[in-house]
C-alpha cells in the first residue's frame, strides 16, 4: 500500500511539473522596456491609448478592461509578445517581438503587462 502511494504522489507532482508554465519575470526591469517597445500603441498604462494605436484598427488591447484581463494569463501575455497577435488569434498588427528582445527581456515585459492589467469580469450567473 505504502509502494501505491508513494507511485500515485510521483505521478500526480510529475504531471504538475510537466504541464505549468512560469511566467519567472521581473515586472521592474520589463517596465523600461514596455516603454520603449509598447507604450506607442498600448500607452502608457496599458489603456491601448497610444498615440501610434490612435490610427490602429482594431486598436490596441486595454490592459485594464476587464475582458481582457480574463483573458491575460501568464502564458497567453508572453505568447502574445514573443509570437505576436495572429498566434492567439488577435490581430496581426501586433508584432512578434521574439526577434528584437531576449527570453528573459520578454518575461519581463509580459510580467509588468500583467502589472496593468485591472481586475476580470465577474462570471455571469445562470
């Protein structure tokens, strides 16, 4: 019995490794970078009211509303950043930026996006 355990609990913490994502970012050094690679479109605090998104269709993801802060998971952020809108089904405006910052540079930037973002929607009740 105590061999039964022992197996269940290395292959429910093994299943737990293999299939999380850490984000491991550090939102202090991604903010200088977000400002220098994102505010143009998403703007300053993330509102989506830069003035390069102005003339954007459609515009820029508001951090802060509450849809997309349903929708800004650790993963899903650094994916949009590294990969670019068109990889989750957003608009191809928004750039890959695997190309122009390192690993690291990217889980900062998605860290201080997730700094910005403001509480979900409530779930809708039946």
């Amino acid at each position: 019995m105590k061999r039964l355990i022992t197996m269940v609990v290395a292959l429910i913490s093994g299943a737990a490794l293999a299939g999380g994502f850490e984000l491991k970012g550090d939102a202090a050094k991604g903010e200088a970078q977000y400002k220098a690679m994102c505010v143009a479109c998403h703007g300053e605090k993330g509102d989506g009211n830069g003035p390069a998104g102005a003339a954007l269709t459609p515009k820029p993801t508001n951090f802060a509303a509450p849809d997309a802060a349903a929708r800004l998971t650790d993963e899903y952020t650094y994916k949009v950043i590294k990969e670019g809108g068109a990889a989750v089904g957003k608009s191809p405006l928004m750039v890959s930026w695997a190309g122009s910052m390192k690993d690291d540079e990217l889980r900062n930037v998605a860290a201080y996006v997730l700094k910005l973002k403001g509480p979900a929607a409530p779930a809708k009740k039946k």
